[in-house]
C-alpha cells in the first residue's frame, strides 16, 4: 500500500507522435477477499515505439458467502469484460481485435528463425559469421544466407526470372525434420483443397524452401484425417497408367513430343487483316517448348510446319496429337485435328523419318494431362498477349520466339537432379546447355508505346515483355511442380 504514494499517470495516452496501432488490454485475477480488473492501452508509433499506459481499474470484495476460487476469478472475468466495453465506448477507439499484418510476420519470423536454428544450428552461425556453410551441409548446394529479420534464406538459381516475388526467388530454408515444417506443409494442404500434391508444392515453394518437400508432404497426406476419409471412399475408375514418354529420364529434348494446333491470330497484311495458326511442339519429359507459324489449316502446312520443327530440334522418336479434343477450325466450327488434316498424308510423312504418330485416346484422361495443362498455360498467355494487336506477319514470328524463349527459361523443379538436392533446371539448360539467359526481361521496363507504333521491332518486344508478365506471375508458379 506504501507504494501507491508513488504512482503517477500521465494525462494523455500517445502524446504527440504519430499513432500506427492501439490495442486495448484487460487483465484480472481474483482472491478469496476481493477481485479485480485493469485496462491498459499498447500504442505502438510510426517509428515502432510502444508505449503502455494505465486507464483504468476496478475491484470488488469477494462476497461473505463463500465462493470457490474458480468462480471468484469467473467473476473477475465478467468485470473485466464490463471494463473493456466502459473503455471502448468512453474513448470511441477503433480497436482490433485480431494481430495486424506486422505483428503476424514478426511473429512467423520468430518461429522460423527458433526453427532454423534448432535445424540448422551450424548453417545459421556460418551465415551469421558470413561465411560458407560447411562441407556436410544439407543444405550447401542453397547457398543460405541470413535476410535482414535473421531469417535463413536460400539464395536460389532462379535470378534471372526477376519477375517472380522475392519470396520465390530467396525462398526460407526449413528441415524437413522438424516439426513447423510439418505444420506449415500441413497449411497449405488444407489451402488447397486437399488435393493436387504438385500444385501444392509450387504454392509452397512460393515462399519456403523444404528439404525433401515432396516426403513431406506424403507424411502430412498419410496422417491427413481429411484424406483418410476420402482414401477409404469407393475408388474413382481407373485412370490409365502414365504415358512411357513423360518418365524417359535419358533421352533428348523433343525425343517424345507433343502437337497441338492453336489459333487464329491475326495478322497484318498490307491493309488487310489475315489468320495464322501457331504449332505448339511440347516435349514430354523436358517441357520445352518450341512454336511454329502455320499459314493456314491445310495438310500441307501441318507438313512444313513439322519439317520446320524436326530441322530444328529433332530428331523425334514419338509424336503425339490428342485427339480428344477440339479446336476452332477455320469457319469457326469445332473440329478435332484430325479432321482438319489428312492424316494418311501427314502419317506418310511421319513414317518416312521414322517417327510414331500416336493419337491419345480420349477416353484416357491421364495420358497427356500435364501436357495439356502445359498447352492451356502457353495458348491462354499468348492469347492475352496478341489479342488487342494484329502484327505484321513477321512481328508476330519474332515474337513466339521470344514467347518460347521465355517458356522455356522457367523453372522445372520437378525435374530431380539427384536424390537429394531439387535445384531448379530449366528447358533451356536442357536445349543450350547453359543456365538461363542474361537478358530475360523485367517488368520494370517500360516500353515506349508512341514509338512502338512506327518500330516494328518494339512491338516485338513490347509484346514479348507483355508475354513475360503475364507468363511469370499467372502460370508458372503453378507449373514449376506440374
Ligand atoms: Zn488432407
């Protein structure tokens, strides 16, 4: 009781400075002669000050009857509630509830870093001390470094892909041996649904780098109540088994390929307005792509077309056309490719070098499922891209180049290049054998679009810088793990 003599409060909650957040909080306890509530407010300023300060306080006598502990401090919580409601309504404070965005990270930061630490203490003190982490590190060939909230991060291969969030490209480091990583892997279970395992994995990989990510994730299913469930329902037909193509792990890019026609677009021709069609050439086991201009819809254009792509990029040992499905023909009616083309003619011509050409069945929707995702990305971006514009014929060759190009400088993680390490390999490591390309575009570039109108070589590019934006940030997230 002598110390209350000393007690102050000030007149004023935050003084001066600008207010970023309040919270209001209200503690209470009870004893068997009396209970109590009080009310503080945490401001936090702009400049991440915080300040506590005392509002107010209330108590009462427990009452002569007697009361157990438990419902004496049930009373202190009704007080305290009552408190909390006379504070809000005199001081007319929008409060939150709930943590706001800051205190959310600071305190995922917080887990993370206590993870990283307790998985990888050695690694943690290396990046610490800057220095390279050792020999026997799991996770050397990551080249980890420590952020600015002292968070393990790895710094990735993908740089060039600059378009991709910074969280994808310095992805936090976590174990696959400890047990956050499970929660986490567990989160984004539930966010998706419970299903597709390779899309999860590239949502997960948007932010977090897990060791051994796809056991894991087996891990979590395996334990998944949710899953359980589903496992023990009736099982849906059976989907075929995977096509022999997609799993060839020593071979060449374009050995197995897929064909698939997509179009109109227009193009310029003099003052006219023509149609083309695009061949789009999927290797099956790479996903590189490769694009070619038809002219029109007829067999003999089919037939230069996949000339021109064989001289290029073959030999090919197998290619495959999905039969299934339609596409919009040249007098707008939907047809299936092989009612367009002569197929006698183009399989005479197949045959002569050797190749198989092979119709999936429809009736199978696993065989060329990855490859049709793959098609629906390219053919939607590249939709997008020339739609408002109708180049002139040889803008619009330039510009699927460029469009493959891009394509094919995204990551396949999927691709494993050792039993322990998932390091990014993309289709053009594949076709050139080098890393990716120096001067893939950014989305910071602005492209001059008064100019672009007289320089045909701009549209080229603006289109291409269109193409890259939108191919990075709306598909390839996804199709990483595809
Ligand atoms: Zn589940």
């Amino acid at each position: 009781m002598n110390n209350v003599e000393g007690f102050r409060s000030s007149r004023h909650y935050f003084g001066p400075i600008p207010v970023r957040a309040i919270q209001l909080h209200v503690f209470v306890d009870a004893s068997q002669s009396a209970f109590a509530a009080v009310a503080y407010l945490r401001v936090t300023y702009d400049n991440n000050d915080v300040r506590v300060c005392f509002v107010c306080a209330k108590t009462k006598c427990a009452p002569m009857k007697t009361m157990s502990i438990p419902r004496l401090e049930l009373q202190a919580a009704v007080l305290g509630t009552r408190l909390m409601d006379t504070v809000k309504k005199s001081q007319g404070l929008s409060l939150r509830d709930s943590a706001s965005p800051y205190e959310c990270e600071d305190a995922e930061n917080l887990l993370i870093r206590r993870a990283q630490c307790e998985a990888f203490p050695d690694e943690v003190r290396a990046s610490y001390n800057e220095e390279s982490v050792g020999h026997r590190s799991d996770i050397r060939g990551l080249a980890p470094y420590l952020d600015d909230n002292g968070v393990l991060r790895a710094y990735g291969r993908i740089d060039a892909a600059l378009c991709i969030p910074h969280s994808a490209r310095r992805p936090i480091i976590l174990s696959h041996r400890h047990a956050l990583t499970e929660l986490i892997v567990y989160h984004y279970h539930v966010k998706m649904k419970h299903q597709n395992v390779d899309a999860t994995m590239g949502d997960i990989r948007t932010r977090f780098w897990i060791t051994k990510l796809r056991r894991v994730l087996r891990t979590v299913i395996s334990g998944c109540s949710v899953c359980k469930l589903h496992r023990a329902q009736p099982a849906p037909p059976i989907m075929g088994p995977l096509p022999e193509d997609r799993l060839e792990a020593n071979g060449w890019p374009f050995k197995f390929t897929g064909l698939d026609y997509f179009g109109p677009l227009l193009v310029t021709i003099g003052r006219r307005k023509e149609k083309r069609w695009v061949a789009l050439f999927t290797c099956l086991t790479t996903r590189a792509i490769h694009l070619e201009l038809a002219h029109d819809l007829s067999t003999d254009s089919c037939i230069i077309v996949i000339r021109n792509f064989l001289c290029r990029r073959g030999p090919v040992l197998r290619l495959r056309s999905d039969n299934g499905k339609n596409f919009v023909g040249a007098n707008r009616e939907a047809k299936r490719l092989i009612d367009v083309f002569e197929p006698e003619k183009i399989q005479g011509e197949l045959s002569s070098r050797g190749i198989e050409w092979i119709f999936n069945c429809p009736a199978n929707p696993a065989e060329g499922g990855a490859w049709e995702r793959m098609v629906q990305c390219v053919k939607r971006v590249l939709r997008h891209t020339v739609k408002e514009v109708a180049p002139k014929q040889h803008v619009l060759e330039s510009f699927l180049i460029e469009a493959e190009n891009v394509v094919n400088s995204l990551p396949l993680t999927h691709l494993p290049v050792s039993v322990d390490q998932e390091a990014p390999l993309t289709p053009n490591d594949l076709l050139k054998g080098v890393a990716n390309l120096p001067d893939t575009p950014t989305i910071h570039e602005q492209p001059d679009e008064r100019c672009a109108t007289r320089k045909q070589w701009r549209i080229a590019r603006l289109l291409r810088d269109r193409f890259w934006k939108r191919w990075t940030w709306s598909t390839c997230l996804h199709l990483c793990d595809a």
